[in-house]
C-alpha cells in the first residue's frame, strides 16, 4: 500500500491538504480538505472536506455554528470521486472561503 499526504497553499489563507492510500493505482482511502484563515487570525479551519469515512465518498460542508452537512456523492469509484473533489477545492476556493466567512459573521 502506498501512502501519500501533503499541504498546498493555493493562495495566502487558502491551502488544500491531501491524504490517500493507494493500491496498484486505485485510491482505497482519501481526504481532500479545503483550509483557510480568516481576519489575519494564524489558526487554520477547515472548510470543505471530502473524504471516504463511513464507507463511502461524500462531501463535508463545514459551518461555524453547526454541525457540518454530508453530502454523498454521485460518483463511488474513488479515484474518481478523488479527482472530482480535488478539482472542486481548488476550483471554487474562493467561493467556499466567502461563503464560511459570511456565516462567521453571523
């Protein structure tokens, strides 16, 4: 079994963190999570998170004041499922980091 984990900054309070374990190219376990820093505040908090907890790929929305939303996703290939997360985070980034950011103040 492979592992594989690491950190990318995507921009200044906005990183990606990754974590899969692997068996001859087929991911078996992830987690693609979007963190992000709010009002220069050194503290990470996670975001979005997919990953395969509970047997299954699904999407985690976080929310400050509630408990985070699931959401299963469509697709249950994991390297699929894997690739699609990944491309959301960074893809809309800056739409998850706004949207947390409007219920901080809330």
């Amino acid at each position: 079994m492979r592992h594989v984990e690491f950190r990318r900054l995507l921009e200044d309070n906005i990183a990606l963190r990754v974590e899969f374990d692997s068996e001859r190219g087929r991911i078996i376990h992830f987690v693609a999570q979007l963190e992000c820093q709010f009002d220069d505040d050194e503290t990470w908090i996670a975001v979005v998170r997919y990953d395969t907890a509970h047997g299954y790929a699904h999407r985690d929305t976080m929310h400050p004041h509630q408990r985070e939303e699931k959401t299963r996703m469509t697709m249950q290939d994991y390297n699929e499922a894997f690739t699609m997360a990944v491309n959301d985070i960074v893809g809309r980034r800056r739409e998850y980091y706004r949207r947390y950011e409007t219920w901080l103040k809330k």
